[in-house]
C-alpha cells in the first residue's frame, strides 16, 4: 500500500472510534453491555474503574511492559514464510505469538488481568478454561503474582486436554470439573460466573477472551493490542509497502483476532476473522444474549444455544466477542470458515514449508491463506500479515490420530 493511500484513509477514519472505547454501557454498535445479576454489575463495575485508572497509570503500563519482556520474551518475531509465500504466490509474515512463554497469546492478558487484580488487592483469580491454554496462563500467572488461581473446566475438554490439566495443577492451580451440559467451554465460563457471584470481595474473574459483561470486551482487547501495535512496528520495518494487504486471525471469542485489527485500524490493511465451520458465532450466529453479553450466537430455531464443534478445542465457543459482530455489521472486518480437513492441511503444510507447528486453532488463519491464495481472492503479490496464536505441542495427540 501507498503512503499516500495511508494518509487518505487515515483522515476519513480519524474521529470515528472504531476500536476505541466502547460506548456507553459497554456497547459496540447493538452488541456488547452487561447482561448480569446486581451483584456481579457491581463487581464489573470495581473492575471497570480500576483498569480505567491502571490504563491511564504510566506504572502500571510500565509494570505491564516488563514483565511481558521479561517473563513473557516480547516482543515476539514478525517472521516471513519464505516457503510458504513463493508456493502461494503471496507474502506471508508471521506473527509469532507461539514463541511466549505458556505457548500462546493468551497470556498477554492474563498478566494483564493478573497484574490489575493485585492492583485492586484481590488474591485470587478465577478462569474458564477450554483447550486449557487460558488455564495454564492464569495459573502462570498466578505464580508470578503470588495469587490463587481456580480454573473451572467441562470434564470433557478434561479429558481431551488431560496434558494442560497435569500443567496447571503443577502450577499451583486448583482445577474443577464442570460436569453440567456438554462439559466443554460453555458450561465452564457458566459456572465461573456462579462461583463469582459469592467471592468478589477477594477474587478477580480473569476471562479468557473479547467476551464476558462489560469491561471484559474491551479491557481483553486493550490487553492483547500489543500483537498488533508491535507487529505495526514490524511491518513498517519489514515490509516494502509498510503495512500488509491482510490482516487474518483465527477468531473463537475474538482475542488474538481484535488485538491484532486494533494495531491497523487507521491503515486501508483488510481485516479477516477466521472461524471453525463448527463455532462460527460471527459468520453463521444470530443475536442473543449468553454469559453477560450481547452479541451473536449459534442458535437453534427455538433460540437455544447450539454446541460448537471443531477440532481445535479453543475455538468451541457458541458465539463471539461483542466488537468483531459490530465490525461485521461496519464492513470493516469480513468472518469467514474454514473445515477440519483444511486445517490439518494447513497444520501439515505450515511444518513442512517452514518448520513451525502451528496450534490448530492458528492453522484456521493459515487454512484461509492457502484456499484464498489459490482461487485469487488473493491477488498474486498481496501481502499478509498472520497472527500464528499457538504451538502446535498441545495438539500432536490429536493429529498423531487424524494424520
Ligand atoms: C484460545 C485460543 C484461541 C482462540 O481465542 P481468541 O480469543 O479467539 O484468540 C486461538 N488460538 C489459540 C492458540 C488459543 O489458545
């Protein structure tokens, strides 16, 4: 893209507050708010007050920074797909949020929500777990913190990730299995939410993604902006054009995803959002309010909440984040999926080419790539950035089975 392209469209969004602070009430367009009972409002509101001071305190962002170099290693590689790029005929780069510390993006904000949780004097963090990737960087995090932490998880997905369970608990944590429902995702983030309501006066809700009652979209977001903003930096360095064509991330609940948008949303880079064919709240999901929030969810024709499915765990969320349904309706950002095969594809591909074993809920990103690139959507030359979420070490049992 032109420097001259830059400015223009920078100027016609200057002002408009697309992935700025939300509305009032936490609203991103028709999505977002507080959908909780009066106790927890109250405790979402001693949450909203308190990011809202640490964000505007030089000491806690400094505080942040550190330990994200030190602890976590960023900043982390932008690394071209040599390969990869003359195969597909585009330019790969790679943003490499495989190579922190607990393996994926996760936790950015993790130590985020950790670091404002002793800030506001709690002692313990609560979390909802899936693939466990969450659970491991709240436990993680609890460590270095010197916090408790309790990760709710389905007995199911306990079963499935039995390795991250053994992890978290090596790591001080405490970990319950939450048999209701399916015993994945969404039963745990429910019950999360109850064990909430009785503990606020000593414990944070550390959620795991853009998603959850107001300020959690946004303060989740703000957390993970670093992917962006750091790989803005890279790009301009990197890239002859500056900024990429694309921006693709995998979206489940729309973390790695939005923290990544917010770092180009004043450039012309177009955003897409890549979803599991079995959890694509944003692509397929309707309107409707689950877990404190409004936005859109996969739904039956009575209105009940569909399971997702896909074949990497931490994209089974039935919905997604508040912001990227708004970005939806804005144009600014396009939600597309992708099957399982594509991704164990794109899984194999990604190590073959370049020697990186993508987390197959990264490999959805990738899988888009590759399909893209070959029908022309994506015009030979075009640059793309790629936000690489996770390690693939958590799934080889997976695809020891499926390859
Ligand atoms: C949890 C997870 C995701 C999905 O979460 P988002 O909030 O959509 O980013 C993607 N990739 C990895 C490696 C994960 O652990």
């Amino acid at each position: 893209m032109q420097t001259r392209d830059v400015l223009a469209w920078r100027a016609s969004v200057a002002g408009s507050g697309v992935m700025g602070e939300p509305a009032a009430r936490g609203r991103f367009g028709e999505y977002g708010g507080r959908y909780v009972p009066e106790s927890l409002a109250e405790a979402c509101r001693e949450v909203d007050e308190a990011f809202r001071g640490a964000w505007a305190d030089p000491g806690f962002r400094g505080a942040l920074t550190r330990l994200l170099a030190v602890h976590v290693g960023r900043p982390t590689p932008l690394t071209p797909a040599w390969r990869l790029s003359g195969e597909l005929g585009v330019q790969l780069y790679l943003k490499r949020e495989d190579l922190t510390h607990t393996g994926s993006h996760k936790i950015n904000n993790a130590l985020g929500q950790a670091l404002l949780a002793t800030r506001m004097g709690r002692r313990r963090l609560i979390a909802e777990t899936g693939a466990g990737m969450h659970g491991v960087a709240t436990a993680t995090a609890a460590a270095l913190l010197g916090l408790e932490a309790t990760v709710f998880m389905g007995e199911r997905d306990m079963e499935r990730q039995s390795l991250n369970v053994f992890r978290m608990r090596l790591l001080g944590a405490e970990v319950v299995p939450v048999t209701s429902g399916s015993r994945t995702l969404k039963d745990a983030t429910s019950e999360a939410m109850r064990h909430w309501v009785g503990t606020t006066d000593d414990s944070h809700y550390c959620v795991g993604s853009v998603v959850g009652p107001d300020p959690y979209p946004w303060m989740v977001r703000e957390f993970q902006r670093v992917i962006g903003e750091e790989a803005r930096v890279q790009c301009a360095a990197e890239l002859v054009t500056g900024v990429p064509d694309h921006v693709v991330a995998c979206v489940g609940g729309g973390s790695n995803a939005a923290g990544t948008f917010a770092g180009f949303v004043d450039t012309p880079a177009r955003f897409v959002g890549v979803e599991a064919a079995g959890g694509a709240g944003a692509s397929g999901g309707r309107l409707g309010v689950l877990h404190g929030f409004r936005s859109l969810f996969l739904q039956d024709d009575e209105g009940q909440i569909i399971e997702a499915d896909s074949i990497a765990a931490g994209l089974d969320y039935p919905g997604v984040g508040p912001e990227h349904a708004h970005l939806r309706d804005l144009g600014r950002a396009r939600y597309v999926t992708v099957t399982d095969d594509e991704v164990l594809g794109a899984t194999a591909r990604l190590a073959r080419t370049e020697g990186i074993l993508p987390a197959l809920e990264s490999a959805h990103a990738l899988a888009w790539v590759i399909r893209a690139a070959g029908s022309g959507e994506l015009p030979a030359g075009s640059t793309v950035l790629l936000t690489l979420s996770g390690r693939g070490d958590k799934d080889v049992s997976t695809l020891k089975e499926l390859l």
